[in-house]
C-alpha cells in the first residue's frame, strides 16, 4: 500500500499542476482576446469615422472689405495621435522628442469684410490669406502676404464664401499662393493607420 501513495499523491500533483496551467492560459487567453476586440473596435471605429463626411457647406456670398492688414499666424502641429490623424501636417514618432508639439508661424493678410448671409442679414467677419499653415516650401513670406492684401482694395466688393455658424470667410481661390495644404493620400493615412 505504501508503494501506491506515492503514485496518487504525484497523480494529484500533476492534476492539480495541469489545472492550474489550464486556469492561468484562460485567464491570459481571455485578457489577451479582450485587448484584441478593444484594438478591432478602434480601428473599425477610425475607419469608420473616415468614411463620413464632415466638411460643412459653404455658401457664396459677396464681401465688401472694410480693412485689411497683414499679421503672423501660428498653426499647431504635433505628433501623430488617436486625435490627430487626420491633420494635414503631423510630425511622426521616429525620433523621441522632448515635446510632442510646436507652432509653425507663417504671414497671412489679414481682411475684416462685412457680407450678406442667406437671410439677408449684413454680418462682420474676417478672412485670412492663407487660412492654415500652408507646405514649408511655399508658405508667404512678409512681402507675398503683404501683395496679397494690396490685390484686395479696401471698400471694394469681392466673391466670398461663408459657413454658417463660422464668423471666418474665404475671400480667396485655392493655389493663390501657388500650392495649398493638401488631405493626406491614401497611402498616407495606411500608414497612419499602421503607426497608430
């Protein structure tokens, strides 16, 4: 009888060995396929996010300038981020760097005009040229801005375009300095996408 003890004893030890194995692969099992569903929820939640459309209506409109002037305009740019991604200028986390974001500065003519909106309501607003931080390559130096406030005349009508709610108007067609802040590509936001 002696010679069986030691047998159930090493019997119940490797039982009590593999359920204790099998109880903590489950546990890591589940943790692991709960981090797995958060991760595919997100990404379908981004993708989905993408597909909409949030771009408001803008309405044509005339404006009369009632100033102008030329100022720096600062626009922040940071690295890419759950809240960011869809920016038209990120900086990327291929290097560690002891701040997350910077300013970029850039010279824009600055325009008050008074306008008329769809109720037939005159309003005040302003307009910049360029509205956002354009490509460092072609951004307008203090003489370009200061030309383009010079091509609108103070107390002349021009073509404008408003949004409703948005005290900002665009006096200006796209390319008025010779490139514009383009949506990142496909390919950009795939790689986004990856990195994030």
């Amino acid at each position: 009888m002696n010679s069986t003890e030691p047998n159930d004893n090493s019997e119940e030890e490797e039982t009590s060995n593999f359920r204790l194995l099998r109880s903590c692969l489950g546990r890591v099992l589940f943790v692991l396929g709960f981090f797995l569903l958060l991760i595919f929820l997100l990404c379908s939640a981004v993708y989905i996010e993408s597909l909409a459309i949030w771009n408001p209506i803008s309405l044509p409109s005339r404006c009369k300038i009632v100033s102008s002037s030329v100022d720096i305009r600062s626009s922040k740019v940071c690295e890419l981020g759950l809240l960011n991604y869809k920016a038209k200028n990120v900086l990327y986390p291929y290097e560690i760097k002891k701040f997350r974001c910077h300013y970029d500065y850039y010279w824009a003519s600055v325009f008050k005009v008074e306008y008329v909106d769809h109720s037939g309501q005159s309003r005040l607003a302003f307009a910049e040229a360029p509205s956002e931080a354009l490509p460092s390559d072609c951004r307008p130096n203090f003489i370009a801005a200061w030309l383009a406030k010079d091509r609108f005349k103070v107390n002349e009508t021009y073509k404008c375009w408003y949004t409703l709610g948005i005290s900002k108007i665009d006096i200006y067609e796209d390319g008025f300095f010779g490139c514009q802040a383009k949506d990142p590509s496909t390919v950009e936001m795939s790689i986004r996408y990856i990195i994030l």
